[in-house]
C-alpha cells in the first residue's frame, strides 16, 4: 500500500484554498476543488490517505453501514470498477479503497503528509488566511477548510497512573501499523463503545486471559456479516444512480424506508415480530427504524430497548454477567449502538472476564496492570477502546483565529456554534466537512460528506463568478440555526443520554447536542434553498 512521506520541504505559497485532513472529506475536496480550476493544498498528519481508515486499524475494525452505501458517489466509473467483498467491509479493504480513490485521481501530489496544522490566522487587511504546521510551513489561503474528521481525535482515559503502566499500551484509534500480536497474553480492554465491541471477539481469540473493565454497557446487534454475493454487486452497479439518489434524500443516508407506524399501534406480540425481523436483519436500522417513535417517546423505546435485553439475557450463560452486560442508563440508539460479531457470546468462554466499574471503579492503573478498589489485576498489555474527543476535537486543536483574533475555541467554550455546521460568525471564509450542527455522525457519512463538498465547492465557485473575495456567516442566522439544531434535538431521546454526541465523554466539555437530527434529505434541502436565494445568512463582500 502506498504511504507518503511528502512534506519535508517546507511550502511559502499562496493558494486559493487549504483543506486539513486527507480522510474521504479532505480527498474528494481536493478532487472537485481541482476540477474546478481552484489551487489547493490538503496537509496530512498521516503518512497516507484514510483518515479513520489509516489511524484505526485495531483488530475486527470494519464498517457498519453496508459497504454498497458507505462508498463514494461522485465518480460512475469509480462505482463501476470497485467491488466490494464484504457486506461490511473490513478496515483494510476500505484502506485499499481510499488510497485507489486517490491514485485514481491523481491526488498524492497536492497532499502534504506527515504535517500537523498548528494554526490558522484570518488577515482582515488582506482577506486572506495565514496558516502554520510542524514542518515549518507558512502558507496563505483565500478559503480554510476542516475536513479534520468528527472521529480523529482519540482520547486516552482519565484514571490515575496511566503513564506507570510497564507494559504495552495500544488506542484503538491510533494502532500500530504493525499490527499486534496478543498471542498468549493477559489482555485488558477498556471500554465497551464500538470499537471495544468490534476487537473484543478476536481479541479473547488471541489472548490468554482477557478482562473487559466496562463502564456503560452499550446496545449491540449482530452484523450477520457475509461475502457479497455477484448478483447483488452486479444490481447494485446496475442502479447506484436510484439507489445514490434514494440515500441522499432519505433521513439517515442509507438504502432504509422509514417507518409510518408508533410501537404502540400494534399489539405486543406483533411488535416483539418485528423486533425479532429487526435481530435477524444484521442492521441497525432493522430495530432502530422499527417504528417511527422510538427515539422520540421513551415508552416506545422500552419496548425495544427490553428486547435487547431479552436477547442478551438468552446469549450469556452466567446471569449476573448477563445483568451487567445489559444498558439500562439510556434508551437504545441515544449512545451510538453497535454491530458485532459475537460480542456478547465472547462472554460465555471461559477465560474472558467482564470487569463492572460501576460496581468496582478502576482505582488506579500500576506498573503491573490495573486496580479496582476491590481487586488487583497483572496484565500483559492494555487497550484503551476509549474513543474520541469527537466533532470539535480536531477543529479545536488546531489554533483558529477569525475577526480581531477572536479564537475559536474561546467562541465554543460554551459548546459549538455554527450556521449550517457549515459555517461559523466572526470566522471569513472557514468552513467545516460535516461539521458540529450538521447531520454529520447521524448519517451514512459519505452522504454527509460528499453534500457539504459539493455545496462548498459549489459556493466557492459561486463567489469566483461574483468576485466575492469574503464570506461570513452573520451571528443571527447562526443563533437561529443553533435554536433550530437544540429544538429539534429536544424533541428527541438523545438528549438524555451520557454520550460522545452530547460532549459527555469529555471531562469540562460543554453538555451540548452536537449533530443536527434533521435528516439529511430535509438538511439538503435547506442548504440548497441558502444557496438558491444568494446565500441568505452569509454576508458577501467584494
Ligand atoms: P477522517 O477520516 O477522520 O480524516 C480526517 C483526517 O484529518 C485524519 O486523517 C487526520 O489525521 C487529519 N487531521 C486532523 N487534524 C489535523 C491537523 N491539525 N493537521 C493535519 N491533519 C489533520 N461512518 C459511517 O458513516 N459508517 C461507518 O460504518 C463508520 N465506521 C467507522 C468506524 C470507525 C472505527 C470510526 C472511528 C469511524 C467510523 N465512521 C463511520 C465515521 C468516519 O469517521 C467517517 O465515515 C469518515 O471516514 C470520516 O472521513 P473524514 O475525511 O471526514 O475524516
Ligand atoms: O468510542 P466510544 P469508540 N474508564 O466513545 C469507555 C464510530 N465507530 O471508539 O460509555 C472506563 O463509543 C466509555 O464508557 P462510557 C462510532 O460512531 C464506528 O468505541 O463513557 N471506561 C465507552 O464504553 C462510535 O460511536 C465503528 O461510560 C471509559 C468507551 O470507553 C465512535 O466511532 C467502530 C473511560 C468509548 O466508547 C466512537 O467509538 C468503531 C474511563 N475513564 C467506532 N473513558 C463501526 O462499527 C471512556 N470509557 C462502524
């Protein structure tokens, strides 16, 4: 696989537009910014393409919206000589997929890899943005763009003794390229999001005695993963442009009809069917987009939420696990549910341990391994399956500075405001790539991403054609956008839960509901209508 080690020469140049983040987002900006005659230069911390392709490479790591749907949209001939293998690819797949993306389109040549953004100064006098890295470069940009991912700042847990540890230490967001052999050894694993649920399986595969220290069960469904069959790829390739156009105006951003009937119009029996369909589906959209108000009325999710339990209570042996492996703290889907293989079967063999802290909360991490306040554990290695500092992590850890140097990080310090998840006030030509406020990590993100590229792409060339040389989103359309972004999130389940979506797992964090629940269909539209009337709420300067 090609990696890259540009960016030893450092750059003086000015260009049109830098773009942060060489993940699909940055790749297909840098593609249509290109296509339209724009000089871009994407920087990459890196040494190759894939954003959360390349960083995450922990065992078991595959998508979980259907490898036909999470793929790019943009190119006919692309989607005709790509194949997928798997119904869920794996992570190495979708790497292969990433770096073809970009050889494809000859895009190696404008990214500059293995090169952090420090810092990005907008210059009222020259209407320009000055921008900074770790490899000494100084460029100028008419435009700025994030496409920093929602899921690219990994975060290690708060617990005591961290650094004591004498072992190894991985974070599945950031695992060696090596790989990792655990043959053998005393694993422990902390956390049980997503990622934790995804390696846990074959983790306890290799190791020879594996703890899980859970802290929050989460909801998780069986993937029924399986190799695609050709007649499916062949229909597939047959309709993308049906089924490309279905996605994008359909609430999630996946081939998923949505549902017309409350949980409580039909009978117990008739429900506990449908869920039973939903199980066996291998997607979360078969229990999630059961009925139409799951998410909305807490009663309705009971009943969805209970049949999970019921199902994990029928596939772990030993019930007190079975009762600790069981989410009770929040309604299924208002933390990110999961797809696994096996999770909760895993439990069942006997050298996998579950670890419940809030029964016995980590005290301390040692030199040898971990302390409960009951107990004392030797570990050979440690995962940390913690997750992410996510939405505004990435953006904020770069030193933004807009208007009379007003920082970004000191604007959110309160939670994030933006218009549109696109845009932010006091901060000239800077956009977002599915930024806080926008469908964003609600959706098939491909979707997501490729509409804001289009939609800023489409803006850029908009202002060429008008000789705009700034745009700014003006401070009321941003307030009203983030009163519309809160009400609708009220009028949600989510809201209620301790999760990334909510900045909950983020000590000092703002407890603000990030992504915008919409739809994307209904966001596309509302973005279309700006553009349409001239770009209402954005101010345009000559
Ligand atoms: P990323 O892929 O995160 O790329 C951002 C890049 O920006 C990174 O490479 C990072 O190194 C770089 N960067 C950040 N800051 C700087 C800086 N200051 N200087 C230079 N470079 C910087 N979404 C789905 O829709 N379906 C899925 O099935 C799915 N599965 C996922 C599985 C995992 C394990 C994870 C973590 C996320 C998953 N997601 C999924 C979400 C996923 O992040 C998006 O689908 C998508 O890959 C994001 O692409 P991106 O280009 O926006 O960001
Ligand atoms: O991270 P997470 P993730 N002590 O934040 C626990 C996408 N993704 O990397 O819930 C003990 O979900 C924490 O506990 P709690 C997807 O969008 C997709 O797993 O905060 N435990 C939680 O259990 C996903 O949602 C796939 O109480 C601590 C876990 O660590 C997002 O990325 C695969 C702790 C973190 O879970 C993030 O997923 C992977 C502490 N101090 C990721 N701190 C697909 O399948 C944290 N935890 C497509």
């Amino acid at each position: 696989m090609a990696e890259d080690q540009h960016g030893a020469t450092p750059t003086t140049n000015g260009y049109d537009v830098v773009v942060v983040g060489a993940g699909f987002a940055g790749m297909y900006l840098l593609h249509r910014l290109r296509k339209l005659g724009f000089s871009a230069r994407v920087y990459e911390t890196g040494t190759g393409v894939g954003g959360t392709w390349y960083w995450n490479r922990y065992p078991g790591a595959r998508c979980d919206v259907q490898s036909i749907e999470y793929s790019c949209s943009f190119d006919p001939e692309l989607e005709q000589e790509w194949t997928w293998s798997e119904k869920f690819a794996t992570q190495p797949e979708i790497l292969r997929y990433a770096n073809h993306v970009a050889d494809r389109f000859g895009l190696r040549c404008d990214i500059q890899f293995s090169t952090r953004v420090l810092s990005a100064a907008f210059d009222e006098q020259r209407r320009r943005w000055a921008i900074r890295t770790d490899r000494g470069d100084e460029v100028s940009a008419q435009f700025y763009v994030m496409a920093s991912g929602c899921l690219s700042s990994s975060k290690n847990p708060e617990i005591p003794g961290i650094d004591t540890f004498a072992g190894p230490t991985y974070h599945t967001g950031h695992w060696p390229h090596e790989g990792v052999d655990l043959t053998g050894k005393r694993v422990a694993v902390i956390g049980t999001g997503s990622s934790g649920i995804q390696s846990i399986p074959i983790i306890a595969d290799q190791a020879a005695q594996l703890t899980v220290f859970q802290r929050t069960p989460n909801f998780s469904v069986p993937a029924r993963n399986r190799p695609l069959e050709p007649a499916e790829i062949a229909d597939a390739k047959a309709r993308y442009p049906e089924l490309r156009d279905f996605m994008r105006h359909s609430r999630g951003g996946q081939l998923r009809q949505m549902p017309d009937k409350s949980a409580f119009e039909v009978a117990a029996p008739q429900r506990n069917a449908r869920y039973l369909e939903g199980w066996e589906a291998g997607n979360l959209g078969g229990l999630l987009g059961a009925y139409n108000d799951l998410m909305t009325d807490k009663a309705a999710n009971d009943t969805v939420s209970e049949f999970i339990r019921g199902k994990i209570r029928e596939i772990v042996h030993d019930p007190q696990v079975a009762e600790a492996l069981c989410p009770k703290d929040h309604p299924f889907g208002t933390k990110r549910p999961c797809l696994d293989t096996d999770y909760y079967a895993t439990f069942n063999r006997d050298h996998v341990r579950l670890v419940d802290l809030r029964s016995t909360p980590i005290a301390t991490i040692t030199p040898s391994g971990i302390d409960t306040t009951t107990e004392s554990f030797a570990f050979d290695a440690i995962v940390f399956a913690t997750g992410f500092d996510a939405m505004t992590g990435a953006i904020v850890n770069v030193d933004i500075r807009g208007i009379d140097g007003l920082g970004l990080k000191d604007k959110w310090a309160e939670g994030a405001r933006t218009y549109l998840g696109l845009g932010v006030a006091g901060f000239p030509n800077f956009f977002t790539i599915t930024g806080p406020g926008s469908p964003s990590v609600l959706s098939n993100m491909m979707v997501s991403i490729e509409q804001h590229v289009e939609w800023i792409t489409d803006c850029l060339d908009h202002l060429r054609r008008h000789a705009v040389a700034t745009i700014a989103a003006e401070p009321h359309a941003e307030n009203d956008w983030v009163q519309h972004v809160n009400e609708v999130g009220d009028l949600t389940l989510y809201p209620t839960a301790n999760s990334w979506y909510m900045g909950a797992n983020v000590p000092g964090k703002p407890r603000v509901f990030l992504p915008y629940v919409g739809g994307v269909g209904t966001y596309r539209g509302i973005c279309d209508e700006v553009a349409a009337s001239g770009y209402k709420g954005f101010v345009l300067s000559s």
